[in-house]
C-alpha cells in the first residue's frame, strides 16, 4: 500500500518546503489540536494556496504520518555505553517527554509508526535488546512499548480532570476501597512513571537470566 513514506517526492515548488510544512503542522496540532486540522488551515497558516500545498502531501493522513514521526525525531538517542537498562530507560523517557510536550499524538498512536524517525528509534531499541541478551526481543519492546503509549494516554486523558475530587470521592469511601483511598489517583505522574518502569526493567531482567548470562 502506497503512504507518505514509499511515495516518491517531487521536486519542491517556491520556497515551500516538506520540512516548513511540518513544522507548522506541528504547531497548528500543538494549538489547536488534531480535530481542528485541515488542510485549507495548514495552508492558511503557510501563507499559501491549497494547490501549493497539494504538491507535497496528498491527504491530512500524510499530514499527521509526517508530524507524529517529527514528535519521534525530539527522542533523543541514548549512548548504549551505560548499558542496556540505562539506555532503555532514556530512551522510553525520552519518547514518553516527546508525546506529553505534544499531547495531540497520544490519539494518534494507533496510527502506523513508519517514518525515518520512528523506526530508527525502534531499531535503536531492538538492537539493544538484542545486545543484552534477549533472544526474542520483541517481547520485551512490545511491553515497553505499550507501557509507555498507556502512560501517556491515561496522564493526557486525566491531568485536565481534578483529581483532587477523584481523591475526595475515594477517601468518603474508605470504608469500600480501602487501598484506593490509600493509594489511588493521588499520585505524582512522573516519579509514578519512573517505579514502574523499574519494575518492568526488573521484571524483564529476571525472566531473562534462565537463557543468558548477560542481562546484569
């Protein structure tokens, strides 16, 4: 199937460019949010006609391929020096900073990750995995993976609600929820991120010591 990506590109018109479009994509998403953007705006607020436009990308669909891969492109790439869980929890942080600075992507992750920026990252990934000793290593990227998109979906979902209410709610309930009123929503997101990516760091580590030796 033919995307953005596998799509040959055409030689550029005027001083617009493939890279200027996507810059002001992303800041048009970051303003206003993926319902508000079409591209008659985009093209508004690139000071030129739809036609122009045109050019580049074909659909919104492009559009939002070429923004979320630039959000992947803000992740920056770890030095594997550390070793494979320092460098893993960098980058997973790295990616999950990437998609909170740009809350619009958290509803575009269903979307097929396969531009440049996206998979490089990937790459970097697996091939650490690989290197630590996990003979199927995506396994152990999938839960990473899903660890962080859920993260940053349920922060970006919850952090405009008041939580001080949830937490009232739960504490005249004590009596019902007692470890929710403990413990429940009340909580800092991101040192909440941070244990529980240990745990999963952990997690993965052990279940790997029967195959390799290397995972320490």
């Amino acid at each position: 199937m033919e995307n953005v990506w596998s799509r040959p590109r055409k030689a550029p018109r005027q001083t617009l460019t493939l890279e200027r479009i996507v810059a002001e994509a992303v800041a048009l998403l970051d303003e206003e949010g993926a319902d508000r953007l079409t591209m008659r705006r985009l093209a508004e607020r690139l000071d030129t006609g739809s036609t122009t436009l045109y050019w580049h990308v074909k659909t919104k669909d492009d559009v939002l391929d070429l923004a979320l891969d630039a959000v992947f492109g803000e992740v920056p790439l770890p030095d594997p020096a550390g070793g494979w869980q320092a460098a893993v929890r960098e980058l997973i942080g790295g990616w999950r900073a990437a998609l909170l600075r740009h809350p619009w992507s958290a509803t575009m992750l269903d979307r097929p990750l396969m531009g440049p920026n996206a998979l490089e990252r990937t790459e970097f990934l697996y091939q650490t995995l690989t290197g630590a000793g996990f003979t199927a290593p995506q396994a152990a990227a999938y839960s990473l993976s899903n660890y962080v998109m859920g993260s940053v979906v349920m922060q970006v979902t919850w952090q405009d609600r008041d939580d001080e209410d949830t937490g009232a709610f739960l504490r005249e309930r004590a009596g019902l929820y007692p470890a929710l009123a403990e413990h429940g929503l009340d909580h800092e997101w991101d040192a909440t991120f941070d244990e529980g990516l240990g745990y999963l760091l952990t997690g993965m580590r052990q279940a790997g010591k029967p195959k390799t030796g290397r995972l320490d």
